[in-house]
C-alpha cells in the first residue's frame, strides 16, 4: 500500500511540473507565467520528495530538510525574480 501511495506521489510531481510549463505558452504576462511555474514546480518537487519519503523512511532528515528547502527556497527565488523583472519596466 505503502508504495502505491509513493507511486502516486511521483505521479502528481510530474503532473505539477508539466502542468507549471502550460501557461508559458500563452500569451500571459511575464509575472503570470513566473508565478504559475513557481509554484507547480515546488508543488511537484515535494509531491516527490513526499514519495521519496514513503518510500525510503530511514533517510527521513535529509527528505524533510529538503522539504523545508523547498518550502523556502522556490518561494524567495520566485519573489526575488519577479521583483528583478517588474523593476525593468
């Protein structure tokens, strides 16, 4: 059961990631599209790192420190791109 359930979690993560590259093909603006793949990219990168947990439990410190890192990172990255991109205009 256990590794249905990690299966399904590595599933979600590539949905999130490809569903994050949709909204690049339109015709959106640059903040739009920045946020849209910022935030299925980090949604995909837990939903993995979540069935990666599942699945090898005993490496439970390092998941949830990227986890965290995650958590964090992806979202200051985000804010710190999208305040380079709207100073420009």
């Amino acid at each position: 059961m256990v590794d249905i359930i990690s299966y399904f979690c590595f599933g979600l993560g590539i949905v999130f990631w490809f569903w994050g590259t949709v909204p690049l093909v339109g015709d959106r603006s640059v903040l739009f599209k920045l946020h849209s793949l910022s935030v299925a990219d980090t949604l995909g990168s837990m939903s993995i790192v979540v069935g990666l947990l599942l699945k090898i439990p005993n490496e439970w410190p390092l998941l949830i420190l990227a986890l965290i890192s995650l958590a964090i990172w992806n979202t200051i990255l985000g804010y710190v791109l999208a305040y380079c991109s709207s100073s420009r205009e």
